[in-house]
C-alpha cells in the first residue's frame, strides 16, 4: 500500500481500549516496570506525539478527541484496570473525573533504537 504514513486523518487515529486484561498479559507487557503518572481531577488538553500505551491502577477518564463531532458518541470512556492504547497524532481533551494514577510507556519507532 502507498500512501503518507506520517500523517494520518484525524479521524482515523482511534483510542483502542482492553478492558480488564489477565495478569499473565500485564506481566508479559512487564508494565510494574513501566514509568508512572498521575493527575488530579480536572480538564487536560493533551497532544501525543508518540502512540502510548497507559494502563489504569486508578482514575477515571472520558477522553474527547480534537475534530471529532462534539455529541458524547465521539467520546472514549476508561478508568481504573483498563489497557489503553492512545495512537500518535491525537490530540485530545482528558475530563478526568477520579483523580488517574497509570502505567504508561511510548512507542518508539523501531529503527530510532538501533544507532550507528
């Protein structure tokens, strides 16, 4: 396929989210070494440079993407035990209701990790 990767429409870029993954898949990620992030309550406008994936100790979090129809239906919903993966180039606003504590880690493109 042809195209130009680097910039994808905005409304392709979608929140994917895994609800309540088994332990032996969050041990296999290896996220308790992960970095960690917090947030208090509150409205957060946030741009991801890069794909994240985050997953959720605590919190809770509806996420409206920038461009998406403003009716709640172009929304993401997720909270406290949820595997989310944010894809790069979104941008977005985080209502967050119940303070967040999550695991995060971002996606480096795999030929930046190999230097010459």
């Amino acid at each position: 396929m042809s195209g130009n990767p680097s910039s994808p429409p905005e409304n392709s870029l979608q929140i994917v989210v895994e609800r309540n993954p088994s332990e032996s898949r969050l041990a296999e990620l290896n996220i308790k070494c992960w970095p960690k992030w917090g947030c208090p309550p509150g409205k957060y406008q946030l741009k991801f440079d890069a794909e994240e994936t985050c997953y959720l100790v605590k919190g809770k979090v509806k996420v409206y993407p920038k461009g998406g129809s403003s009716s709640s239906s172009g929304s993401v919903e997720f909270g406290a035990g949820d595997l989310v993966t944010i894809p790069k180039g979104l941008s977005c606003t985080w209502d967050v209701s119940v303070a967040v504590d999550k695991y995060y880690i971002f996606e480096s493109n795999s030929a930046s990790s190999s230097s010459t």
